[in-house]
C-alpha cells in the first residue's frame, strides 16, 4: 500500500505546474537582445493637422462643384447649421438676464354706465427698472453653461462639414472607380465575344478542340457577370452621392464623371509545355504570375509580341501596339 501511495505521490509532482513566466521574461525571449523598447509611447506632435483648403490638393474643379452643392443641399449639415444658431441665441437670451429690465405700461379705459347714461374713462401709466443682483453666480454660470453649449455645438457643426466634404469626395472617386469597372467590363465582354466567334471559327477548321470553345464561352459569361456586379456597384456608389447632395431619388445621370479611356490589357501566351498559342485578359502586373495555359494548365508560359484586341475590330481604342494598361483613376 505504501508503495502505491508514494507512487501516486510521484506522479502528482510530475504533474505540478509550473510558473508562468513574466511579462519581462517573455517579451525578453521573443525579441532580439538589441530591441530597445521605450517606457512610453509618443506620438509625433507636429503631424496630423489637415488645413482647411486641403481639398484644392486634388486640383478637381468637379469634385470642387459637388462639394459646394453637398454644403449647400445637404439635409444633415442644415440641421446641424440650425442647431449652432439657436445655440447662439440661447447666449443671447441667457446673457440678457444679467442686465437691467426697463419696462412701461400706458393704457386707457372707457366704463360706460347705462343705468345712469354716463361714460367713466381711466387711464394708467407706470414704468419700472429691475434688476437682478447675481450675488451667487447663479446667471453668471448659466451664461458660461449657454457659451460652452455655443462652442460645442459649433465644433459638431465644423466636424459634421469636414466629415461631409471627406465623404463626399471618397463617394465621388468611387462612383468614378466603379463607373471605369463598368466600361472595362463591358469592353472585356466584347472581347471575349469577339474571341468565342474565333475559336468557333477554328473549330470548323479544326484548329481548336470543344474544350477550347467550352473555355472561352464560360470565360464570357463569367464577364457578363462581371458586368452586373460592376453596374449594381456603381449604382450603389451613385445613389450615395446623390443622398449627400440632397437629390436623392433623383435617378440623374453621373455625367460629371470622367469617361474611361485606354484600350483593355489583353496579351498574347505560347505555352512552353503544350506549344498551344492563347490570349489573356491581365488588369494588374502582378497577375502575369498567375496565367496558366487553357490546354494543359501550365505554369510555363511565355508572353509574345501581340496584335492590339483593338486590331480584330475598328474604334477610338485601336492602336499599332500592344494594349496598354487603365490609366489612374480619376
């Protein structure tokens, strides 16, 4: 029994926790011994400050034009405009209690009697000077209550018109954004409709296979889809804006915006692995990483010099060289 009994005690110490370690002894043992931590953290005092003309950096005389009609229209900010000025009378009218009141009353009355037929007129006058000594401080208070009040409400009114003007602006290169999405996508909708009548047409030949004309034609309607999410964005963008400006629903047309330009980024692949010989839609630089072969899914793809997508049909986007990217939004 005894045996059993030291045993068990044996194996409850092996068992026992240990003591967690310390903050000190952590941050010790996960940083390299050269970190110098500091005992406090410090902001950097002489940055930050936003300059109230900021909106003149964009050097957008439109985005200027919906900004003033945001200020001007805007529903939340006239609330806002009303609540700092009857603030501003509440100083008034609180402020005018420590000052004297004069006041006068002048009147005239005609009793007429039947009984005796005869008239009785009166007349009263009198005028008085009040005046409340604030030995307390009671108005004296009231009057740095109403100011503050006055303050407070002015600075929610200076806050409510910056975070307007900020608002309206990131919804007005939104709606740009997504207006561009939109035209891209119904460009690269063309585009590939233009690619699916060509691979129809190497099919006849018997250039590509059905899998080949499988692909271009889901690749299509992934576009066509594209285009639909694009367009509810840039609605939902568009109705935003127009809330902001206070013309909602007004279902106006965003003709302020910018029109996309540029042709779409599309560039000719030879596979290495199966030779096969493809096009391919690149927004971003960083995507040619990611182009793999149709055929046989290949990594080992080599970017050729390529006819303009613009070369298959004629317009404003047709070029001698390759198609360059989107410029900058905005």
């Amino acid at each position: 029994m005894r045996a059993i009994l030291v045993i068990a005690g044996v194996a409850l110490a092996g068992c026992a926790l240990q003591t967690p370690p310390t903050h000190t002894e952590v941050v010790e043992q996960a940083l390299p011994q050269q970190t110098h931590i500091p005992p406090a953290w410090r902001a950097n005092p002489h940055g930050g400050e936003v300059t109230n003309d900021w909106l003149k950096s964009f050097n957008d005389p439109a985005l200027e034009a919906i900004v003033a009609e945001a200020i001007a229209n805007n529903l939340d900010l006239r609330a806002a405009a009303t609540k700092v000025a009857i603030a501003q009378q509440a100083v008034v009218v609180v402020g005018s209690q420590m000052l004297p009141h004069v006041g006068a009353v002048l009147g005239a009355r005609t009793t007429r009697d039947e009984d005796h037929d005869s008239n009785v007129n009166s007349t009263v006058g009198y005028a008085g000077v009040a005046w409340e000594a604030d030995v307390w401080g009671r108005l004296r208070a009231q009057r740095a209550a109403a100011e503050a009040g006055y303050e407070a409400t002015a600075l929610d009114y200076a806050y409510a018109r910056q975070s307007l003007v900020a608002t309206t602006a990131k919804l007005w290169y939104l709606a740009i954004e997504t207006r561009q999405i939109v035209a891209l996508s119904e460009q690269a909708v063309r585009v590939y409709s233009d690619l699916l009548a060509l691979v129809q047409i190497r099919r006849s030949a018997g250039k590509d296979s059905d899998l080949d004309v499988v692909d271009v034609r889901a690749k299509l309607e992934t576009a066509q889809s594209a285009v639909e999410h694009a367009r509810a964005s840039f609605g939902e963008a568009r109705r935003a804006l127009e809330t902001l400006l206070g013309r909602y629903p007004a279902a106006e047309p965003f003709s302020r915006a910018p029109a996309p330009t540029g042709a779409m980024p599309i560039y000719e692949y030879s596979c290495r692995g199966c030779g096969r010989d493809f096009e391919e839609l690149v927004l971003r630089r960083s995507d040619e990483s990611e182009v793999r072969c149709p055929r046989c899914k290949g990594a080992r793809v080599e970017k050729r010099m390529s006819r303009p997508a613009a070369a298959r049909g004629t317009g404003e986007g047709a070029s001698a060289g390759p198609a360059p990217a989107c410029g900058p939004v905005g």
